[in-house]
C-alpha cells in the first residue's frame, strides 16, 4: 500500500460540558433528518461536537471508549483511530462527519492499533474527498506493508461516497461491513476489502443498500470488491445502478455468495477474477439464490474459477439473456437450476493432474460451447497502484 501524507495534529484539551456550536453544513448538504432512527448511546465515554474536542477524545480514549458525535462535524484532515475496541458513534439520529478538504485519505482512518474499532450509526459525507482518496472509511495498515487490523466493525451508517470509493479495509480479517447505505455519484470502487500481508478469513458484508447514480470508473472493480480472502460471507446486499459490475471478486475461496439483488451493472453483475493480470483462482466458493437483472454483459462471469457450486440463482434479463459465462480458465464448477443461457468454454485442469476439468451444468435452458463474445471493454489495467 502506498504511504498516505502524514497529517500533524495538534491534540486540545477536551472540554467536557458547553461545546462551542459547531460550523453549519453546507446549504446543499443534505440534514438527513429523514434517515432511519438510530439508538445513539445512553452515556458515552465521550460527548464531541467540532474536530477539535473529537480529536481530544481520540487522543484520550482508553480501550473500549465509546465517542459520540453531536451534529454534523466539518473535518480538515484524516481522523486516525488507533487505540483498539473504540467505538465511533452518535450523540442523536444524523450525526457525523463531512470532509472540509480534497486532500483527506479518508474522514476515518482505523490505523495499526485500532483493532476491534467499531464505526456506527453515522452520516459520512465524502463527496468532497478527491479521487485520490478513499472516501468516508479505511481500515488498515496506512503507513507499512499491509499488516493486520482485524475484527473492524462498519455498521448502520448513511455514506455519500467518494470519487476515489466508497471505503477501504485492507488487512482486516474478521471484519463486519454490515447494514449500511452507500450512495455514490461515479465512484473508481465502491465496498472494497482486500489483504495485507497475509489473505483474509472471514469477512462478513450483509444487509448493505449500495446505489450508484452514475457509472463507475475502473472495469476490474465493482459495488462490493473483494480479493484476496477465505471464508467470506456477502450476502442480503442491494447493489444497484451502473457500477462496473455489482459484485467483483477475486482469489477467494471456500466463501458464500448468498441472497443478493444484483441490478443494473455496467458490465456483469457478478464478475470473478476481472483484473486479467491475476494469477490467482476463485476456488470452492457457494454462490445461491442472487438474483442478476441489468446486467449490459451477462449475469456472472467466471474467469479463473475452480470447484464452484452456482445453485439457484436467478439470471434472467441480463445482455443478450446471458446468464453465466465461463472462460477458458474455468473448470469443475457446477451450476445448477439457472434458467437462462450459459457460455461454457471452460474444462480447465483445476488439479494439476494433466486432465481437464470440464464444468457440470445440469437445469440451464441452454449451454453453448466455443462462443467467442470478444472483450467487453480493454483488459488494460488503469489507474491505482494500491487498489486490488
């Protein structure tokens, strides 16, 4: 991962009643004074209401603080959690955090220290984030070579995504992305979760609402992307609108794809292995009971795919009413009970013992073999050097 400009803080003392009244939101800035409620706590560690007091409570927190934020907080420069099991939440409904500057990494940055950090029922704004950065959330290691940051929690925040993404994790095994609404207006990725130094276990990302309002700006990314991960679980997220595609996934194994509504992607709903450059496969993974509408491409594409089970999935009314395609290297995967077309090119030698593996297809309305559909879009690899 690259090294982020490191941001100097001057720590303030913590006032502990008669907070100044912090800077209004921006007029166009949404009060969200509609949004779900949210059970803020009782008796926070920490009651916060301007960057600087949230930056004092940060710099004061024991393990297991718990930090409220009172209205909407204009924030200058990357707000660091490295202190573990703290939690970052609201004083009442529609609090949170809006970016003042183009220059921030993230508004909440979960640093090496911060493990078990939780970050719930928060607005984040970070539409004015530049495309550099990683809009209103990372967690990981900023400053090194990737190492771990587990058992992060995301949960129950409104986010306004920005050019750069939506959030990053890196390095977060254990991590919860869990009943959030991420909106972006053309973002390079959206829920974006890959390794560090070491791959993933068991990430959970369930429950989400992810819209995108204009297309999304890399062909290997997606609405949710994950590489570089075991035991993963994605499931009950609605992922809407022209991403790249709704789900890209990547070198991931004896993971569960389950229940998510798939609508409207630019190229596939749900793509495996999209970054040609990738050597490694999608192994042993459960995909079941998605539903794919919209896709311009076709349903699932299933590049480098090995010993999948794709069961129950419903794939029609995709491009060209194809449903599941699986390129040259794919193999011993089945599907089962998708009632639309499948491409099937694959009989890959997943073992290595020098026989190819054909793919077992049973319940397709038709399976065509030898179709070239040609490149979508350019297998040329763009933009970051830090993303996966």
């Amino acid at each position: 991962m690259n090294r982020f400009a490191l941001h100097t803080i001057a720590l303030l003392t913590l006032a502990a009643c008669n907070e100044p009244t912090p800077p209004a939101a921006p007029a166009d800035r949404p009060a969200f004074s509609t949004m779900a409620s949210v059970a803020c706590p009782a008796s926070p560690t920490f009651t916060v209401s301007d960057e600087a007091s949230l930056r004092a409570a940060l710099a004061a927190a024991s393990p297991g603080a718990v930090i409220a934020i009172r209205g909407m907080v204009g924030i200058a420069a990357d707000v660091f959690v490295e202190t573990p099991n703290v939690t970052l939440t609201c004083a009442s409904a529609g609090a949170g955090l809006f970016a003042l500057s183009p220059s921030l990494d993230a508004l909440i940055l979960v640093d090496l220290g911060g493990s078990g950090a939780v970050v719930d029922g928060l607005v984040l704004d970070a539409s004015a984030v530049s495309v550099n950065g990683f809009g209103a959330y990372f967690a990981g290691d900023a400053f090194g070579p990737g190492l771990p940051v587990p058992n992060v929690r995301f949960t129950h925040n409104t986010v306004t995504c920005g050019p750069g993404g939506c959030t990053l994790l890196a390095g977060t095994s254990g991590a919860v992305i869990s009943n959030n609404t991420f909106t972006s207006a053309g973002s390079f990725t959206g829920v974006h979760v890959q390794l560090g130094v070491d791959n993933l276990d068991s990430v959970r990302i369930e429950g989400n609402t992810i819209v995108a309002t204009a297309p999304s700006t890399d062909f290997r990314f997606g609405g949710i992307r994950v590489v570089g991960a075991r035991h993963v679980v994605i499931r009950d997220n609605i992922v809407t609108g022209p991403w790249a595609n709704s789900l890209s996934l990547a070198t991931l194994s004896t993971s569960t794809i389950t229940n998510n509504q798939l609508n409207g992607a630019a190229i596939y709903g749900i793509g495996l292995t999209r970054n040609p450059l990738l050597t490694t496969f999608v192994l042993n993974s459960t995909f079941s009971s998605n539903v794919v509408h919209g896709a311009a491409s076709g349903g699932i594409f299933a590049r480098k795919a090995c010993g999948n089970v794709f069961a129950g999935n419903n794939l029609q009314g995709n491009g060209s009413n194809i449903g599941l395609i699986f390129p040259d290297t794919s193999g011993a995967n089945t599907v089962v009970g998708n009632p639309s077309l499948v491409v099937d090119n694959g009989a890959y030698d997943c073992n290595g013992d020098g026989v190819n593996d054909p793919n077992i297809i049973t319940g397709a309305g038709a399976v065509m073999h030898g179709v070239n559909l040609g490149r979508v879009v350019s297998d040329a690899v763009v933009s970051s050097n830090r993303l996966q």
